[in-house]
C-alpha cells in the first residue's frame, strides 16, 4: 500500500513533478552536450553527434506514445460503462438471465 500513498503525494502535487521532470529533462540535454561528461567518438550514426539527440527522442517517443495510446482507447477500446445493458423497445422483456 506504500504505493498507492506515494501515487497519491505525486498526483496531489501533479504541478511540481510535472516541473521537476521538465527540469531533469533541461539537466540531461545539456549534460549530453558538454563534450567532456558524454564521449560520441564512438555514436554510430550522424544524428547520435548532435547535442541531446537521445534526450530529444526518448521525450518525442513518449509523447508519441501517449498520443497514440489515447486515441486508440478513443477509437475503440473504451466503452460506456452501460455498454452491455441495452435499452428495449416498451413493451418487449429481456430473456437474458440475469446473474
């Protein structure tokens, strides 16, 4: 249950760790372009050189990713929570058992 209590403190405080995350993300990209924390000698395609490459399409993907799952649960996946019970005409009775 520890973690229910720590998604709980996040989510109560959503606007802190949404600045927190940006602020590690900031740290990343310009520790990935100072050249004497991260050696590219060995970045085995041209873009793998360019500062912050990897910071910039890990979050890229992520969004992508969220994007995409969220329009895939829109498209289709979520359902009305009534869903399974249908509305009949008056007058004509369910024959479904009911559990």
């Amino acid at each position: 249950m520890k973690l229910v209590k720590l998604i709980e403190f996040l989510r109560n405080r959503l606007k802190a760790v949404v600045w927190i995350s940006c602020g590690v993300l900031a740290l990343v990209a310009v520790m990935d372009a100072i050249p004497a924390i991260v050696d590219k000698e060995d970045a085995h395609t041209a873009v793998e050189h360019l500062p912050a490459f990897w910071s910039v399409f890990g979050f890229v993907g992520c969004v992508l990713i969220i994007i995409l799952s969220k329009w895939f649960g829109h498209a289709g996946i979520m359902v009305r929570e009534d869903y399974y019970e249908k509305e009949l005409p008056k007058g004509e009775k369910d024959d479904a058992p009911s559990h």
